[in-house]
C-alpha cells in the first residue's frame, strides 16, 4: 500500500464482541455510528453467532443504527474446541486483511486482545497502524486459557507484543493505563481513559413524586403496574462469575426481609436459571419478579428500579474494568449497591453521591446495606431525594455518558494522527 499519510479518512473496526449482542451493540455500534458523523468513514468487521446472523429483526436493528457504517460479519460459534477458535481466528484476519486492502484503510481500530491479534497481522502485511482498544486485562480474564505458568508467560508475551506495535491506546481505568506504562511503556503513544458509556438523553430519571406506570400498555406492563406502590431492588444482566451471587442472594434476602414496601426484580434472559436460584435460596414467591428485558426496552425498565445490585469480585483480572450497568445506573437514577471490582469503580460510587459503596461482604455490612435500604424504602421518595440523583447524574455525566466517549474517540484519533505525521517528519 506504500508509505501510510497518517491522515484518516477511512476506518476499519475489529470486534470479536457481536454487535447483535446487547453490550457491544451500546459499546461499539453507537460510538463509531456517531464518530461516522463527525467525519471518520468506518468499516465494522464483527464476530457474530448463528443464532443472532438468523434474526432479520436484530440484523436490521443494528443496520439502521449504523447509519452509514458499512458492516461485516464473520459467523462464529462461541463455545467450542481450540481448534474452532484458530479457524474464526483465521477467517476473521483474512477478511480484515481483504477489507483493507480493498478499501485503502488508514488505520485499524482494534477492540480488545483479539481485535489487536487481527490489527497486528494487518500491519505486518499492509503496514496500516493500529489503535489498541484495550478492555481489559485479558490475559488474567482468561484463567482457563492461561492458567499454567507456561501458557500465562507466552500470553503476557503475545500481549507486550501487541502493545509495542500500537499506534495509540483506549483502556476503561485509569488502573489500567497506569499498568501498562508501568509494564510496557508507550514512547509518547497517546492513551485516553473511556470507560464504558450510556447514552444519557435515552436513559434518564423517572419525574420527582410518586412512581408513575410507565409505558403500562406495552411489554411488561402487568409487572410494572404492581411496582408502583414498591422500592424495587434490581438485578440486571446474567448469571456469571464476576459477580458475588451468594452475597446478593444475602443482601437481597436482608433488605426484603427489612421492609414490606420493597420488591426484588431481575432483568435478565436467563429467566429459568435466576426462578431456580430465587427459589433455591428462598425468597419469599411473592417479592420477587423475573423478566427477560429486550436492550432496547432496558432505559424504560430501569426507571422502575430505586437499588441495583453491583457486587464484584475484586481481583487482578477487574483492574481493567468498568461495568456497563454503572453508567447506565448513574444515567436512570438507579442507586448503586456496590462492592469490589476495582477502586476506581467505587470512588465513583462515592463521588457521586448516589448509592451505598460497601467496604466488606461481612454480615456486618449486609445487615448495615440492607437496614440504611429499608430506612430509604420507609422514608419514601421526596423532593431532595429526586435531587439528589439528579445531581449524581450530572456528577457522572461528563465520564460516563456517549457523548463524553465520543469526544474524548475523537480527540484521541486526531492525537494518534499528529503524532504519525510527526514521527514520520522527524524519520
């Protein structure tokens, strides 16, 4: 392709993350749609399953919200052996390789290890540079994979290696970015801190007063018309390992048992497996609901939620995270229950003023959680109270919301292309 202009005009975004996924949807299709508006022509390269490819509706969803991004997807399964891996590994570096090529790109924005697998690839052969969207500390995340001293010495390599050969750098913590000076330096690269975003004009609070059925003739509307006269905790998302299931199962249990007046309700597609646990654990049949909320209906259900359950575990492989949930909680007025992940996730959960940030899982502290949550479900809402969260909100907005992380995309493209011209000059 010959000497590159550091000058970029068109894009190529990897993302081993399906857009037609709830998370990557709001993480990926909405920045690089509203990016595509301020003038970068992106390309979308994703890995998407069978299942999601199958559904024309979800296929179209994503297409009308890309706008103008053109989009390719590469059908992958998500469970299988090693060797399926290698082989959508495979598929995906050849197709981005194609896409480059054919398209002249000017740089490859690459989301998370495997993104940058493919970007490095890209270089070698096109020399297109990258920007490491970095997500995370995947090597930890991926004990199974890395769990023998051996395999984890050759992935932390693979990984130093991938940040030598980026041209910029994107992490969610400022933990994170301080790692990785730390470990590998960056010769001047720039790096931003854009944690994961919510777009604060669609979720937003509910109005001051009493609880209002909010959309009681649509999806859900039965469910929601019993919760007005509730304090709703909430669940949101899956069953998995990042979270402490037994000390939400405890807290729960303490704060229905605390107050009359409060309601559990779970937002999740595992409907069957969070019934089994509810009812394994022994909450009451009457104070909880399940229901499996479309993303696009996530903003409206959350305005009937006063508490979310945010209990992390806190180890090495969450220095690099930040829940989706946060941002979306701090957009809806949603008062974070808070434990673990990383420090940088609770300072913000006691820099906004919104919620309970937990020092410990102790009985202790559930038994305190769950008595100042009752105290609040008592009181009822008020004037201040509504204040409050509003004042969280704005707290929160210029860190947590789309527009914040566009911008701050945008700042760090033009950096990574005045730095290009400049190494280039002085070469």
């Amino acid at each position: 392709m010959g000497p590159h202009p550091w000058r970029f005009v068109k894009l190529l975004y990897v993302s081993f993350d399906g857009v037609l996924q709830p998370l990557a949807f709001s993480q990926v299709v909405r920045p690089i749609a509203a990016l595509a508006k301020r003038g970068f022509d992106y390309h979308l390269l994703s890995c998407e399953r069978p299942k999601d490819l199958a559904d024309p509706e979800k296929v179209r969803h994503v297409r009308e919200a890309l706008g103008d991004v053109r989009w390719t997807s590469v059908e992958v399964e998500v469970a299988g052996s090693g060797r399926r891996a290698a082989e959508s590994l495979g598929r995906t570096i050849a197709t981005a390789h194609a896409i480059a090529h054919r398209e002249n790109v000017d740089l490859v924005h690459a989301r998370a290890h495997q993104g940058a697998l493919v970007s490095r690839s890209v270089k070698a052969t096109l020399g297109v540079p990258y920007l490491f969207d970095v997500r995370g500390t995947w090597v930890e995340e991926r004990r199974d994979w890395f769990g023998r001293p051996a395999a984890y010495a050759a992935g932390k390599l693979v990984e130093r290696s991938l940040f030598a050969s980026a041209s910029g750098f994107v992490t969610l913590t400022q933990l994170l970015a301080n790692d990785l000076e730390a470990e590998c330096g960056r010769d001047g690269r720039p790096l931003r801190v854009i944690t994961t975003c919510a777009d604060f004009d669609r979720f937003s609070l509910r109005p001051a007063g009493p609880r209002a059925v909010s959309d009681a003739n649509g999806p859900g509307g039965d469910l929601k018309r019993r919760l007005v006269d509730r304090v709703v905790i909430g669940i949101v998302g899956a069953l998995n390992s990042s979270y402490n299931v037994g000390a939400t199962m405890g807290l729960a249990r303490r704060i229905l048992a605390a107050s009359p007046r409060t309601h559990l309700l779970v937002l999740s597609q595992q409907t069957d497996a969070y019934g089994e646990l509810l009812t394994r654990e022994g909450l009451p049949a009457d104070r909880w609901s399940v229901t499996a909320a479309p993303h696009h209906e996530m903003a409206d259900w959350l305005r009937n939620i006063d508490w979310g359950f945010l209990l992390l575990h806190e180890v090495a492989a969450k220095r690099g995270s930040m829940p989706t949930k946060l941002a979306e909680f701090f957009a809806s007025g949603v008062r974070p229950m808070a434990y673990g992940c990383n420090s940088e996730m609770m300072s913000w959960v006691r820099r906004t003023g919104s919620g309970l940030a937990l020092d410990s899982l102790d009985d202790d502290a559930l038994d305190d959680a769950a008595r100042r949550v009752a105290a609040h479900a008592e009181h009822g809402s008020s004037a201040d109270d509504h204040a409050s969260l509003a004042r969280a909100r704005e707290i929160a907005r210029p860190h947590f919301s789309n527009e914040a992380g566009v911008k701050s995309y945008e700042e760090l493209l033009r950096a990574i292309e005045a730095n290009g011209r400049s190494r280039r000059s002085r070469g």
